[in-house]
C-alpha cells in the first residue's frame, strides 16, 4: 500500500468507529444475557434480531441495539425492553422507567423489565419500589441470583430498621408506634422470630389474647423448640383456657428443662383443672379381670366418675389398711362418699373380692348418691315383674338386686338366676358403669 494513502486509511476508520459510541454499563448495573426460554415464543427473524441487539447492549453499544430494536414490532415486549435498558444506557432514566412500564403491559411477566425497574428504584433511593420490583421478579425466577441476593439484602435492612424503631418507642413506653413499626417489620419478614414475639407481648398486656395466639402460632411453627416460644405459647393457651393444648405445650416444655420446678408445678395445676390421674398399670388390667376386689371397683367408681364425685365434707374415715394399695385416693374419696362399705374395724379390705351381689348395692348406693345431685333415672321393668330363681325376699342384698334389674343395670343369667355369690368381673362391672355414665350425660 502506498505509504501516502495510509493515514488516510486509518482515519477513515477512526471516523467510521466513532460513529457507534461506546457506552460503558455504570458499575451497579445488573444485566445478564437472554434465557433461551423467553425468547422461544418469538419468530426466528426476530429472535435473530433480539439476540444481535442484546449482545451490542452487553458490549456497551446502546445506539446499535437501538436500531435493531427500532426494526421489532412495537407490539412485542422486547421492542419496549429493548428501548428501555438502551434508555438507561445512555443515562435517560425517565424514558427507560416509561419504557420498562410499557412492556408489563404487553407481557405483565417478562421479569426482565422489573429487573430495569428495579435498579432504577433503587439508583433512586426508592427501596420500598425496589423490594415490590425484585418481589415480581422471585415470582417467576424464584432463584434468580442476583435478585434474590438484592431482595434478602435489602428485607434484612428494612426489617431492621422497623426493629429498632419498635425497640426506641418500647423503651419510651409507647406500644402504639412499637406496634406500628413491628407491623410494618413484618411486613418485610413475616417470619421475623423478635417481631412476633414482641407483638405478641404487646397484645398480651392488653388482655388482646386473640391478636397474641397469631403471631405465637407463627412463632411455634418456625421453631417448636424454643424454650421462650413455648413458655409464652403455653401461657396464652392457659389464659385462653385451652388447657388440653396448655399441657401439651408444657410437658413438651418439660422435656427440655426436666428439673425447672414451675414447670412441673404448672403441669399439675392443667391436669387437677383438666381432672387427669396419673393411673398406675393396675387400672388398664381391670377390664381382663375375672375377679374384681373393692380396690379396683373404688378405682373404676372414682376415675369414671370423677366429674361428679363431690370432694367428701368434715374428715375422711380412719382406714388402717389402705396405705399400701395401689387404689388409696380412689378408696378414701368412695368410701367418705358411703359408695363402698367401711367394716367397724376401720378396715377397708382393698384386697377382698366382690360377688355379684357386694356390686349390686355398690351401685344401689351409687345411683341414690347421683338421683340426691339431680340426676334422673327412669325404671325400666317393674320390680314385681321380676323372677329371682335364686334370691329370696329375705336376702340381705334382694333389695339392691331388684333395683338394679328394674333398672336394667345388670342382668339374669339364661336361667332367670343372679349368681349372687359369682366374683364380679372386670367386663360386667365397667359395662354397668358406662350404662350409668350415658344416662347421666
């Protein structure tokens, strides 16, 4: 080449590239290459054309991509996206933002503009906007990296903001802006642990229990082993008078401090409301049993019965032989209520076996004791329709066993015979005592 024609050459290609100025992306801008699956549903020209328009963004060039972008149809999204981020590219923010509005209305989930929209808020200073734009984003590209990485960032900061806002009018005693900053903390992280709890102590102290369960039901459900979430949970539930559920939560308590006396003393005072005993394994054999002994009858009587025994008035009997028997609490409430018999001896015989008839005027007693606190039972066979084969009139307990066949209570064996001197067994005697406990229900 002649050596005068050189420079000239060059300058011809000086001028010709400075005819597509470059446009470095400001250091916080965010833009990533295309995904294959938002541009599948356009023609190929037009992917073509997208792709070329992208890679010149990518490398700086706005005023090239702007021609290709120019050539789409204005009824395509990314004729709009395109124009937005080459707008923002070359620092023309409003039309960018207007550019960026315009494609959510054509496809209201190309994620893309609220990428654009999002980094504009934000160079803006405008970070609520900007947590609404990268929430849209998470909608559709729940792992978007630098999405979700920009949306904890900014969650976290706001949330902590909140927080020290609700701590600063706590200390100053002033709940109403406290709840106003929690609320609106949670509205950032509604899982916030700090935040529900303080809530909830705040609607605590104002007796508002409804308010409280919410945000402690949130609470239990993200960390069920929290001592303070459990402790406070369990409280609520006591105030609210749920005790089922109170004890629940405390014996669950329980197990992470098994020595914190309160805690006991608490589970003990929910089972005394909620009529719970701690049954010994003698009681669960009873219904297996072919032989029943006062023991166990005194047992059946004051677990069954147990709503509606009355604490017995004045002091209970003197019984000299009960303080080994399993069945003791039971015996003493039966016995001071006259549902069992005392011997004159101040022996009780916890261990003696009951015959069929000893159970027929164990319930004879019992049913009186229950007609005495309003209970009604109705007769259902009249006594002198009844045919006793093996009773006389003259029996001790004929009277007992009359009224408990007329009451249909217990029953006659096939050949119209009672077996007074039969033990009791476990099957018949709780049998009888459901039929009693349906009828007073």
């Amino acid at each position: 080449m002649n050596k005068s024609i050189l420079p000239l050459f060059l300058l011809a290609l000086l001028l010709a590239a400075s005819c597509a100025t470059y446009h470095p992306q400001p250091p916080s801008f965010y833009f990533e290459p295309l995904a294959p699956d938002i541009v599948t549903s356009l023609s190929l020209e037009d992917r073509l054309l997208v792709e070329d328009a992208w890679t010149y963004l990518q490398q700086g060039y706005p005023e090239k991509a702007q021609k290709l972008f120019a050539r789409l149809s204005p009824e395509s999204p990314f004729y709009y996206i395109g124009l937005g981020y080459t707008a923002y590219l070359q620092g023309n923010k409003v039309a960018a933002k207007e550019y960026f509005q315009t494609a959510l209305k054509y496809q209201p989930q190309l994620y893309l503009a609220y990428l654009g929209l999002a980094q504009l808020h934000l160079e803006e200073g405008d970070e609520e906007a900007a947590l609404a734009e990268l929430r849209e984003v998470l909608k559709s590209r729940p792992h978007h990296p630098w999405a979700l990485e920009k949306y904890r960032t900014l969650r976290t900061r706001k949330t902590n903001e909140k927080l020290a806002l609700a701590r600063a009018a706590l200390s100053q005693n002033n709940p109403e802006e406290a709840k106003k900053a929690l609320l609106a903390s949670l509205y950032y992280s509604p899982e916030s642990i700090e935040a529900n709890l303080l809530l909830a102590d705040i609607y605590l102290r104002e007796k508002n229990y409804d308010q409280a369960l919410i945000h402690l039901q949130t609470v239990y459900q993200k960390e069920p082993q929290n001592p303070t979430v459990l402790e406070k949970y369990g409280q609520l539930l006591f105030l609210r008078q749920n005790y089922k559920k109170s004890l629940e939560i405390y014996q669950k308590l329980q197990q992470i401090k098994p020595e914190d006396k309160q805690i006991k003393e608490t589970i003990e005072r929910l089972k005394n409301r909620l009529g719970i005993f701690e049954l010994p394994s003698q009681y669960e054999k009873i219904p297996t049993l072919e032989a029943l002994t006062k023991e166990d009858i005194a047992a059946l009587i004051g677990v069954k019965f147990k709503n509606y025994l009355e604490k017995p008035a004045g002091r209970p009997p003197i019984l000299i032989d009960i303080a080994t028997s399993w069945a003791a609490k039971f015996i003493l409430t039966t016995a001071s209520l006259g549902l069992l018999e005392v011997y004159p001896n101040h022996t009780f015989q916890p261990k003696k076996v009951v015959t069929r008839a000893e159970f027929a005027e164990i319930i004879y007693r019992l049913v009186n004791y229950l007609q005495r606190k309003g209970f009604r039972f109705i007769q259902q066979i009249p006594p002198e329709k009844i045919q006793l084969d093996d009773v006389s009139p003259d029996n001790y307990y004929y009277q007992p066993i009359l009224f408990v066949l007329s009451y249909d209570l217990m029953s006659l064996n096939p050949e119209k015979k009672f077996e007074t001197e039969r033990p009791i067994s476990g099957i018949e005697a709780t049998k009888t005592l459901d039929i009693i406990l349906n009828l007073i229900r």
